[in-house]
C-alpha cells in the first residue's frame, strides 16, 4: 500500500485532513482515542473442532490454537444495526469514518500464556490511535486498536490490530462485473526452507465467516464483491490467511511455544487461486537473540510470485 504520512500526528485525529480530490476534511476524531470495549467469552471445544474441521486438521483437545482467539468474541450486531456492506455500522465504538472500505492491514500479536479450552475469557479493547492518510487510490484512515485478552483471570495475550478504511472505488452497477477465473497457477516460490500449497474455496470462506460471524460481503456474496466494491472475486480473509500460516508452521514445528506472530496484508487473495504458505529460520532483524527463541520468516505467496501476507513468528 503506497500511502505519505499525514501531517496530523497519530492520535491527534486527523482533524482538516483533506483528500487530493478536494473532499471535505475528516472531523476531529481525537475524543475517540482511549475508548475502551470489554467483552467476555468462553473457550469453547467447538469453537476448536470447528476450526480444525476448516483447516482439515484434526484439534487439540486442550489447547486453542494460536490465531483461535480470532473466533471468541464475535460481533453480535442486530439486522439493523448492519451496513450495506455487512458490517456493523461505524459509530458504536468505534469512530463513524465516512469511507465505506476497510481492509484488516495486520496485528502484532504477543502470546503471554496459552488459552485451554474451557477457560473465561476477557477481552479489553483500546483504541490507540486514529490516523488519516494520502494514498494514490485517494484518502484512508489507519485505526490502531489494542487487544488485551486475559484466561481465567491471567494474561494471555497483546494484540496490536490496525484497521484501514478507504474511498469507494467507483464501478458501473449497470456494467458487466469484473469477476474473472482465478489467476493462473505457477511453480512453488524458491529460497524457502519449507512452501505448502492451499487453495481456498467458496465452502472454506463460508465456515470461516460462519465462524468468526463475519458478515462482510466480499467473502461471501459474489455480486457484491465484483460489483460494489470492484474486486475480481470473493476476498479470502485476511486472518484466515494468517492462521493458514500460522497452522503450516506449526504442523513443522509440533512443540514449538509460540511467542510472538507479527504479520501484515500486502495485497489481497481470491477465492480458488493457487497460494503457498512459506517459511524459513532467520536471524531477528534488529541483531538481538534472546537465548533460546527462534526466529521464523513466513510468508502467503500468491499468484505470479507476489507476497499477499508477510509475517515474523518467534518460538521458543
């Protein structure tokens, strides 16, 4: 995503931000930053089966998966309460930005202690910052929330979330829709220790919005995908993707505890196409090894060699 940084400082609000097509400037969203949402939730051994049962692999019996955090605390808007697009509309908790796309750009995710299936979860929710930029597409807002999920009381993990919301892209509703066949196939990517093929399909997005009760559209309802917001096909969820990688790793790394997962969406998968998920040890990129912890870059390869999700995982 090729953005320049705003001149409003992050967590200011972005107030007077104004857009190159001359669009009004955004509102002071300053009284937003330091709200906070608790919602509480039980890790239950379906919600574990069902994910196994998704990922084709069977689940542990004890422990949820790192990236099963994604499926506790589902949103539980009412019909009415939902926009266009499926989503809950803005201006609840979080702040009522005027752009109708929004994209999950990546977490920063430290795991503290594992979640065992049975445990009462809590969930608090920050909101860090709520920053407007420039991008050559037109104007965005990156909204930083931060997720401290604790079991039984205990701390078991940070999550550091940005959200990305962006302009409409203009598409003729009286046009053809852009959908078009999967992009082509190709070689799996070189220079990797490891690279497993996936290939999502339209059953696979379903159950996983299903269980995660994600009702944006793009995933599920063809029409509106190609036709409202532009894309060729169904969008494969940006965490489904990631916990796809994360599953991959740890079906190398069995007794791997995981410390620290970082990862970021670089461009969209759709549904069908041909993905690699791929991995290698690497050195931490600051130079620093704690004694003990590994370092393991990944990476979703999509069609013609493009890095969709780049991640860093560290494990012990």
């Amino acid at each position: 995503m090729d953005v320049q940084a705003s001149s409003t400082a992050p967590g200011t609000g972005g107030a007077g931000q104004a857009g190159s097509d001359g669009g009004q400037p955004l509102p002071d969203y300053s009284e937003w930053i330091g709200r906070t949402e608790t919602l509480t939730d039980v890790a239950a051994p379906s919600v574990a089966l069902r994910l196994g049962a998704v990922l084709d692999r069977p689940a542990g019996p004890e422990r949820v998966c790192p990236g099963g955090h994604w499926l506790h605390f589902t949103p539980d808007a009412a019909m009415s309460e939902l926009g266009p697009d499926g989503h809950p509309r803005l201006g609840g908790f979080m702040p009522p930005l005027p752009f109708p796309r929004r994209m999950w750009a990546g977490s920063r995710i430290a795991y503290h202690a594992p979640i065992r299936v049975g445990q009462s979860l809590e969930k608090t929710t920050t909101i860090e910052a709520v920053t407007p930029k420039e991008g050559r597409s037109g104007r965005l807002c990156f909204v930083e929330l931060r997720h401290d999920v604790s079991a039984d009381g205990a701390r078991a993990l940070t999550e550091h979330q940005t959200i990305v919301y962006k302009e409409a892209v203009p598409v003729d509703p009286e046009g053809p829709g852009p959908a078009r066949p999967p992009r082509a196939d190709g070689p799996a990517p070189e220079g990797w220790d490891w690279a497993e093929e996936k290939r999502t399909n339209e059953v696979m997005l379903f159950r996983y919005s299903a269980l995660t009760f994600n009702s944006h559209r793009i995933h599920y309802d063809l029409p509106y995908a190609t036709q409202e917001e532009g894309y060729p096909g169904l969008v494969v969820h940006g965490p489904l993707s990631a916990t796809m990688l994360m599953d991959s790793f740890l079906q190398r790394h069995p007794d791997a505890q995981v410390l620290t997962f970082d990862f970021s969406a670089r461009s969209p998968l759709f549904v069908g196409e041909q993905t690699f998920m791929c991995g290698r040890e690497t050195a931490p990129e600051d130079g620093s090894a704690e004694e003990g912890v590994r370092t393991q870059e990944l990476a979703v390869v999509g069609p013609g060699g493009a890095v969709c999700v780049k991640a860093t995982l560290t494990h012990r």
